[in-house]
C-alpha cells in the first residue's frame, strides 16, 4: 500500500498512519521526492504519531528521505516522534542530528514556516 | 490461538514478522509501550542482521521465568559466515553494510541480556532477554 501525499498549498503533508515495511518506506521516499518535482513544494511535514517503533533502517529512509529533499531545495520536518521512539532511537545510537522535528503537526506547520521565511 | 513462536528469515517480509511476533508476545506479558519498542527494534534489528549478512535463519521469542520474574528472550540463529571479530562489532559506529544496520551495541543497549556465539564459517546465535520490570 502506497502512504498518501497531499498538497498544501506550497507544502506536502504526509502522515504515517501504519507500520512501515522495507519496501513501502523505499517507495515513498521515490513518491515523495516525485511530488516535490511535479508540484514545485517548498516544504514537507511528514507526521509520524501512529508510528510506534522505528528501527535503523526505517530511521536511516527517514534521514535519506531529508537530504534528497534538501538537494532538490525542499525542507521537511518530522513530527509527532512518541516518546518510545525517542528513547529506543537513542539507545540504538541512531540521533538523527541534522533532522528537523516538532512536536505536533500544527508546530511542524510553524516551523516550516519559519524556516522558509514567511 | 497459540502464538507463534519462531519465524523463517528469508526476505525481509519476515523481519516484519518477526518484529510482529515480538511485539504481540511483549503486550501479551505485560510490557509497556517503551519497552515493547525497545523489544519489538531489538528482533527487527537482529531478523536484518541475519537478512543482509546470513541470507536466512530464524529468530524465535521464548517467554522466561527466572527467580519469579517474567521476561521474554530473543533467541537469532543463522548459518551465515559468522563474525571473526566479536570485539570489534561490539564496538559503537563499527559497519559493513555501509550503515544499514545500527548494529549489534545498539541491540545490547535496549535489551537487559546479550550473549553472542560465533563461529566464522559456521554461523552467528545470538540470545537477549528483556525482563519485566
């Protein structure tokens, strides 16, 4: 199954809504990276509140996923991270540094627009 | 319904069935939502390790019992080439897929108990155990 991308405005929302397998991680971050180039989106918040374990490979597509779209010139920010995951993924040793996050949607939305400047 | 109790690795559909597995037998025992994350990313991270290094194996998940405490343990078999040097992947930022894996310190960091048995050549067991707090 395919992860849904909306467009927003001059932004794309996506929210995670199952447990993600390799395969569907890998696609949507082709999917993704498409739809910036077709819709010519500035910003992306990917919600990821219903997720509740994130593993190295699911964190490293989430990673990879911020960099293709920072080389393309889109931001994304990451948001809704639970507090399991924050905890499982440090202990892991994966930190995720360079990632943007927020807490919620709504703060995600915030932040991108602060840092797209308006 | 009797839970299933070990899972074929042979592509990387059985990592989520594993992961599954683990995660439902971690509920079933009473575990909270931190550590039935740190449980399920466990077997996630080992069903992988023996997909891109053994190409097959199995992870099996085994309530215990031990001085009247509960726990649950992984137990990850492969015949794969095995690991020559233990101390070396023990050690944090040491890889071979190119950062696939977060490895196996990662592993023993989340769970309580972490034994490995390697022989190069023959294959790689690796047991953990989480108990309930």
């Amino acid at each position: 199954m395919r992860i849904p991308i909306l467009k927003l405005y001059d932004c794309l929302l996506v929210s995670i809504q199952w447990e993600l397998d390799d395969a569907t991680a890998l696609q949507f971050q082709e999917d993704l990276l498409q739809k910036i180039h077709e819709t010519n989106a500035n910003g992306v918040v990917i919600d990821i509140t219903s997720i509740d374990f994130i593993d190295s490979f699911i964190a490293k597509v989430l990673g990879d996923v911020f960099s293709m779209s920072k080389l393309m010139g889109a931001k994304v920010v990451i948001t809704g991270i639970q507090p399991a995951v924050a905890i499982t993924l440090i202990e892991l040793g994966i930190t995720l540094d360079d990632v943007l996050t927020a807490l919620d949607l709504e703060k995600g939305l915030e932040k991108l627009q602060q840092e797209l400047g308006d | 319904m009797e839970v299933q109790s070990c899972v074929k690795i042979i592509n990387e559909w059985d990592i989520v069935a594993a992961r599954q597995l683990g995660r439902n037998v971690a509920k079933d025992l009473g575990f909270g939502t931190v550590d039935q994350a740190r449980v399920t990313t466990a077997i996630s991270e080992l069903a992988r390790n023996i997909y891109l290094y053994a190409g097959q194996g199995t992870v099996a998940i085994e309530k215990v019992q031990r001085n009247g405490k509960a726990g649950m343990k992984i137990i990850a078999v492969d015949e794969g080439p095995g690991i020559k040097d233990i101390r070396k992947v023990m050690e944090d930022g040491y890889t071979t897929s190119g950062g696939l894996g977060a490895g196996l310190p990662g592993v023993k960091r989340l769970m309580d108990e972490f034994d490995i048995d390697s022989t190069p050549g023959k294959g790689t067991k690796i047991l953990a155990t989480k108990w309930l707090r």
